[in-house]
C-alpha cells in the first residue's frame, strides 16, 4: 500500500492520538506534525515532532517525535520515521531523536534507518520534596532512546 504525507495542525494531531494510542495522551506543544494517509485519502497515523522533552538534549539542533501514533494499518510507522527524518533534515536539525517502551522491539526504526543508542530514564515525574505534585498518567518504566545523525 502507498501512503502520503500530509500536513496536520497539533488539534488533527492530538485528536487522532487521544483515539488511537495505547498509552499516551496529547501533547503540548510541538515544531511540526504530520499524517500519512492511504490511496483513498484516510488518515492512517501522525507523528508529532517537537522539541527534545530530556532539557539537556535540547540543544536547539536537536527534535523529537514526541507520538507516532496510527490506527494499526500496516508500514504506517516506519513510512512516519523515515518522513519525519526528512523532514527535520530540510529544516536544519541534526539530530532526531524518540523513544520507546523496552517491551517494544523498534523494527519501524530499523526499517527507518533509526539506531538504537540505549536504555533511558524511567520513573516518575512526581517530585513532592521540593513541591512538584503531579499524577503519573504514562508508563514509568525504563525506555529505550533511538537516534538518527541528520547532518
């Protein structure tokens, strides 16, 4: 099946994500996001790319896709990845990053021509010692950070 790049707002976006996606929630913010619809025009999936959510890989040179997301139509992910990156390479980036949960194996992003860089993070972003409240709504296991050089 042949797929095509189409522009979204971050409302399409996040609509189509609110509908689709296993374990996360909208975003807030975003520098672009796109969808890839099918022959007959249906929207199949979006990736959402923004700035990097780690601030010390937010180097102003660097993105992540923040959601990809599609409603299971096969090679959609891989066809977002691979548009993604070139996208943010036109753009002038360096560096595309995103992240998945380590019970996934990633073959969209080798397909992609994504590299695996290793296990990231984890854990909550509640911090009540120094004030910060704030309820888990996304899984707080380990991921794992894959990587393209755009350069």
């Amino acid at each position: 099946m042949k797929f095509r790049v189409i522009p979204l707002s971050l409302r399409e976006a996040n609509e189509f994500v609110e509908k689709y996606h296993r374990h996360h929630k909208k975003v807030q913010g975003y520098k672009f996001s796109i969808g890839a619809v099918n022959e007959n025009g249906e929207l199949c999936g979006v990736a959402i790319v923004g700035r990097p959510v780690a601030r010390l890989l937010d180097d102003g040179f660097t993105l992540e896709v923040t959601r990809l997301c599609t409603d299971g139509t096969k090679n959609v992910c891989s066809f977002l990845y691979a548009a993604c990156r070139r996208i943010a390479r036109e753009m002038g980036y360096k560096r595309l990053i995103t992240y998945v949960l380590e019970s996934e194996s990633g073959t969209s992003l080798k397909a992609a021509g994504w590299k695996c860089v290793g296990l990231a993070g984890g854990g909550t972003w509640n911090r009540p010692n120094i004030g910060r409240y704030r309820e888990d709504k996304h899984p707080i296991c380990r991921k794992i950070r894959w990587e393209v050089n755009l350069a």
